[in-house]
C-alpha cells in the first residue's frame, strides 16, 4: 500500500511539473467535453483519495 502511496504521488507531481494548465484544457477540448469531465472527475478523485490517505492515515 505504502508504494502505491509513492506511485500515486509521485504520477501527480510528474504531471504538475510537465504539464501547464493551458496545455490541459486545449487537450480536453481537443478529447470532446464528454472525455473532459470523466478525466476532470477522475484527476479530482484520485487527488482527494491521495491526501485523505496522507492526511488520515491508514485507520
């Protein structure tokens, strides 16, 4: 569980790093608006389930 902590955090800061916002919203619109709100939904979740596992714990 602990290395997919280190994966999921590490694909995150991968993705902030390399990728500017603009870039993002041009790709998605590009994707159709269907795709765009499944991976802005997703992107949101994963984000969420990241910091609650960080911030809670493993209780």
């Amino acid at each position: 569980m602990k290395s997919l902590q280190i994966f999921l955090v590490s694909l995150v800061s991968l993705m902030i790093l390399t990728l500017s916002s603009c870039q993002i919203i041009g790709d998605i619109f590009k994707a159709g608006v269907g795709v765009g709100i499944f991976l802005v939904v997703a992107v949101v979740a994963v984000v969420i389930f990241v910091i609650a596992k960080i911030a809670g714990g493993g209780k």
